[in-house]
C-alpha cells in the first residue's frame, strides 16, 4: 500500500466508529504509514449550506493496515 492508493477498510473497530467510518467506507491513503497506520480520507458527499458556501461530509481515520484492502491505484 502507498499513498494515492484507492482502499476499502474491511474490519469494524470502535476506533474506527468513534471517526464516523465502518467496514465496507472507500477512500484513499493520505501519505506515507506511521507505526502501522495510514491516514485514510473515506469519501463522502459535497453539499451547499445555506449560507452558500460548500461542505463536504468527507471523514479521516488513522487505520491499520491489516484493517485495508486495496481497490485501486
């Protein structure tokens, strides 16, 4: 695995839960692993608030990469 990568995590973990993300949530690898984890971006939804300005429902974890299965490159 290495940065860029496109991953689906593929084990619940409260700590996992406790970041809004649950096995089966599709993202991609943010930099290199520190003491076995990545930062994963999971996706989400773009939106406009009502005052206008855009959001986005995106979510990050720290996961281990044992909890990670690559989906793309």
């Amino acid at each position: 695995m290495k940065e860029y990568d496109r991953v689906r995590l593929i084990r619940d973990k409260s700590e996992y839960a406790e970041a809004g993300v649950k096995a089966g949530d599709e993202g991609i690898i943010l930099g290199p692993k520190k003491l076995g984890y990545f930062l994963v971006i999971f996706d989400g939804e773009i939106y406009q608030d009502k005052n206008g300005t855009y959001c986005t429902t995106e979510k990050d974890a720290a996961v281990l990469e044992e909890d990670l299965e690559v989906i793309g490159e």
